[in-house]
C-alpha cells in the first residue's frame, strides 16, 4: 500500500522561512518503485524498461469528479494497470493520487541513447518520473482531502460562504476552529464538523459544490458528496492505511505486518440447507464492527439498506460499497482471543445464475490481528457470483488460528471495467455487494 507521509524539509531554510505555508514533503518512492535521479522510466507491459526523458508537457486525466490537467514536472508516477482494472492514476510529486483515465494517447519519450521515440499508452504499465532537486519547495501543504472513490489530495478552499446550516440556522465556518468536515454519507444525511476543542456539529453544508485550489496548481468544483473527509488544519496529513498491497488508497490508521498466507481450501460439496450444528456458534454475531470503508444507503427493501450490520444479521439484505474504486474493508472484534477455523460467505443471494456484470464481491483478503493494529495476511480468497443449486453459502476452512480482530478487504467485484470505460463515473458508483460473513470455530 502507498505510505503517505509528511516530512517538512528542514534544508534551504531561508526559502522554507519565505513561505507563508507548510511545505509539501517530495516522493522517493512510487508505485513500489525507487524513482531514479538521472532519467525518467517507462516500464512496458512486456517487461521492458525504457530510460530517457518524457517530453509531454502535461498530462490529463477525467475522473468521476472533474477534468484535471497537470504539468509532468509536478508527477512523480502513472499508474495503466492491466486488463483486470482499467482505472488510470497520476501520483504527484507530492504525494497527492487522481484516478480515472487518461486522456493522452503516447508518451513521448527522448531516450538515454539518443533519438525520440513515441510509445502508445496501451504498451506501458507504469511511468516513473526521476526525482528533481526542490521539485516540492514551492508546493503548498493546506487542507488535506479523501474522496469517496479513494483518491486524495491537498488544496485550500476557496468557497465564498462556506456555511452549515443548524436549526434554520446559518454560520459561516471558521477553518482556523476545525478539525475535519465530513459531508453527508453512509448513514447520516448530514454534514459532520468535528471541532478543535474536542466538540462537534451536524448540519447543512453550503455550498453544493466545493470549490478547491489544489496545492499543486489547477483550480476544480466538486460536488460534496463525492468527499468523504476535508481535514482542515494547514499541513495535516492522516496516517496511511497499510492494510493491502495497493499503496494508494484513502488513508486510515491501521498497519499491518507479515503475511502468514494459511490455507485456506474452498467446500466443494458443501450441501443446500442450514450451517451444520458441527460448525458451532457463528462468532461474528456478537462481533462489533470497528471500522469499514464507505457504502451504499439504498434504502431498498430487496437489497436492505446496505448497512454493514446487514454482513451478520442471518438474513439476505446486502452490505454495498459505496464506490467501485477498491479496495473496500470492513473489521471486526471478536471482543477477546478466540479460535477461528472457517468463514463462511453469502454473495448471490438472488437465486438466480449471474457470472459476470454484477456487483458481487468477487476477489476478498482476509487479515488477523490480535490488537487491531498490526495485521498479518492468512490469504486471499475468490469467490463465485453464481447462485448453484448448493444453495447461496460459500464456505472456507484453514487450519486453527487465533485471533480478536478479522479484517476483510475487498479487492474486486464482477463488473467489466471496459464496459465503462467512457463513462468513469458510473464505473466508480458501482461498488460491490455482500450478503453475509459467518466465522466459526
């Protein structure tokens, strides 16, 4: 996973002293990549590294959010993944993560050995750009943004009459008092403002769309509910989520450490009906969930209302990411160290075949941890969107652990990328659904 760090540069203090803001900490590492110093570096789908200098003066990308177009100079790293995950990210030298797709069909590249060569985007995975010297001095460090879809960037907001509406009541809001701002999202129709002091409001947030300048130049409008958290305080930064290998995603505090990698062999002929009593108490029941990623509130009666409380209540109401951009997660305590041999999944729920195109959970990782903490991997699992006549119940089993803490990342659901590849923002609303988790002993 990608560490977002802070590190406030303590060389070249008389230009540091010059600015009015905290300045941005720069990258030396991206995309589990070091960047080199000399050139910039193109790693091709084949295998093949291309070393020389990227001569494209900007890059732009469409997200499901805005259009945003940036100068190379300021990127540290492209993202083209594999036919698997078409989503696109530009990494900047700051640390800051855009996802969508990109408008540029070739890179331009002057090679280390002389001559220009153009290389269509379609044959390159990763673009590494080379390290420059001061490359951050000049960037900005204010408020610090985590979308919905899992980018995240920092900027100022420049709205006129940032307001939140209280009893009919409408204040403007003072930054400088304010921890975060999280507008409305999961299960509360409302904006939540967490306070310095330890105190808090909800209320209606105005204006609609959120007008930002990003520290690293362009200028966008996004519309409010597509923000998950606005941290207000000039040059904080939460700390990163390390829970997967996907170094990118939207910060949290959980870290993780080796990978255990147990077992875990799928029931073939698991039989239509109830848990067998063998199985025991389905320890999840009492289970309390202590954090997930974002979800759906649909409100509908076939699919429940998409609370994650729906994964243990033993009926088929469904628990739905809020967005396709994964992974999504969701943690449980078991409330103290307790045995755990099986975990058992209910996806297709409908009764009817579907293997591809839904919004079933298809690719899962499941993590342990004793404290909540430091996480270590078992394994990762897939499961099917077909509804066979074994019934709905996709049972696993591995070899005794112990554990307080399961953590289930979500990775993927049966949607094909492709389908939606000139319409990103409806890719990043179809998030993926899950019926039910049972573990046992």
């Amino acid at each position: 996973m990608r560490h977002l760090t802070i590190l406030f540069l303590l060389t070249l203090l008389m230009l540091a002293a010059a600015q009015a803001t905290t300045s941005s900490s720069s990258l030396n590492t991206v995309l589990e990549i070091q960047r080199p110093t000399g050139n910039d570096l193109l790693i091709m789908r084949n295998g093949e590294r291309l070393s020389g200098t990227v001569t494209n003066r900007n890059f732009t990308l469409r997200t499901f959010y805005a259009q945003i177009t940036l100068d190379s100079r300021l990127l540290a790293g492209i993202d083209l993944p594999d036919e698997a995950d078409q989503i696109e990210a530009l990494i900047t030298v700051n640390n800051n993560r855009f996802s969508g797709f990109l408008n540029d069909p070739v890179f331009r590249l002057r090679l280390q050995a002389g001559g220009q060569i153009q290389v269509r985007r379609e044959n390159v995975l990763k673009v590494i750009f080379r390290k420059r010297e001061g490359e951050t001095l000049r960037i900005a460090q204010n408020q610090f943004f985590t979308l919905e879809n899992g980018d995240f960037f920092s900027g100022r907001i420049i709205s006129r009459d940032l307001t939140l509406e209280v009893d009919n009541n409408r204040t403007p809001l003072d930054l400088g008092t304010i921890r975060s701002i999280s507008p409305p999202g999961n299960d509360n129709p409302l904006t939540t403002v967490k306070l310095l002091d330890g105190g808090s409001r909800q209320g209606v947030l105005a204006p609609e769309d959120i007008e930002i300048a990003l520290d690293i130049g362009p200028r966008i409008a996004i519309f409010q509910g597509r923000i998950d958290t606005i941290y207000a305080q000039e040059g904080f930064v939460p700390q990163p989520e390390a829970a997967t290998t996907d170094t990118n995603t939207t910060p949290t505090e959980t870290r993780v450490g080796q990978e255990t990698q147990i077992d875990i062999i799928k029931d073939p002929n698991f039989p239509w009906g109830d848990i067998p009593t063998s199985w025991g108490e389905n320890l999840l029941a009492d289970g309390k969930i202590v954090d997930r990623s974002q979800f759906f509130d649909f409100g509908s009666p076939f699919r429940g209302a998409g609370d994650s409380s729906n994964l243990t209540d033993g009926s088929l109401a469904a628990w739905v990411t809020r967005s396709g951009r994964f992974p999504h997660y969701i943690t449980f305590d078991l409330g103290s160290k307790r045995k755990i041999s099986r975990i058992a999944f209910v996806n297709n729920f409908t009764g009817q075949p579907r293997l591809e195109g839904s919004d079933f959970t298809r690719d899962v990782e499941i993590w342990i941890s004793d404290d909540g903490r430091d996480f270590r991997k078992l394994n990762t699992i897939s499961l099917s969107s077909d509804f066979t006549s074994r019934g709905p119940i996709q049972p696993f089993h591995f070899a005794p652990t112990e554990t307080r803490f399961i953590k289930f990342v979500i990775l993927s659901n049966f949607y094909d990328p492709q389908l939606y590849k000139n319409t990103p923002e409806l890719l990043d609303s179809l998030g993926a659904s899950l019926s039910e988790i049972m573990v046992f002993r």
